[in-house]
C-alpha cells in the first residue's frame, strides 16, 4: 500500500509541475504577444481629415434611398414601403 500511494503521489507532483510550467509558458507568450502588437504602428483607414465618405452633393438619406432602391430586390417589400 506505501509504495502504491508513493506513485500516486509522485504522478500528482509530475502533473502539477507540467501543468505549472505550461501556464508559465501561455502566459510569457501572451505578454510577448501583447508587447509585440503594442509596438506595431497603429494604422488609420486612411480618410484625410476634409475627406468624407458621402460625395459631395449627396446627403445621407439619398444614399440610404439608392441602397434601399438598387439591385434585384433588394430594399423593402412594396407592402412594407410607406
């Protein structure tokens, strides 16, 4: 029985410390991760500041209209428009 409960034991302390070590690990590889990508240039969509996504001489609601309107049906059921 002593020798038997001696294996256990020492199965237990083998699995506790590779389970320690790879925790260890994943956790090193995310703060270098992390570090990595804090780094890395940050970048923008590439819009200047006076540059917009609605063309000049269009407001919202006409492009909302053309998206609603265009393609083969697409936009709102003729029973649900108002």
């Amino acid at each position: 029985d002593f020798a038997e409960g001696n294996i256990h034991h020492k199965a237990l302390l083998i699995s506790v410390t590779v389970c320690s070590i790879l925790l260890v690990l994943i956790i090193i590889l995310f703060y270098f991760r992390y570090k990595r990508q804090e780094t890395r240039p940050h970048y923008s969509i590439g819009l200047e500041q006076d540059e917009t996504y609605i063309p000049p001489g269009e407001s919202l609601k006409d492009l909302i209209e053309q998206s609603q309107s265009s393609g083969s049906g697409s936009g709102l059921p003729l029973l649900v428009r108002k």
